[in-house]
C-alpha cells in the first residue's frame, strides 16, 4: 500500500521530530557505554550510525520536498 504524499510528508516530519532525537541519544549511549576505541574506528562507526538511521526511511522521504504531484 503506497503512501500519498500528504501522509509522507506528516510521517517525515515524526520522524525528524520524534525518531531522530531518541535515535541520536541512543546512538549517544551506547557508543559511550563501549570502551573507547581508537580515533579513526570510532569516526567510521559514528558515521555509519548518521547514515543508517534513514535508509529504513527512504521511501518515505523521497519526493517530499517537491511539489504535491496529485495537485
């Protein structure tokens, strides 16, 4: 079931809005519950973790800064 385009751009914005600060306080957590890791790894993992957090999401971003296609 395909969503239109009203209902992703209200879904995008819960997510900015809601998931992204609990996903980046989570994020925050564990990677300070690890030991410390040397400086290059943990780059690499912190900026794993700023991409994966959309690609569950991509779907309902794609088009949504355009304009309304069913207008």
């Amino acid at each position: 079931m395909a969503l239109s385009y009203k209902a992703r751009r209200r879904w995008s914005l819960v997510i900015l809005l809601i998931w992204l600060p609990f996903y980046v306080i989570v994020a925050a957590t564990v990677m300070t519950a690890i030991p410390r890791l040397p400086m290059l790894i943990e780059l690499l993992i912190y900026l794993v973790l700023g991409v994966a957090w959309v690609i569950p999401f991509k779907f309902i971003f794609k088009g949504v800064g355009k304009e309304d296609p069913d207008a």
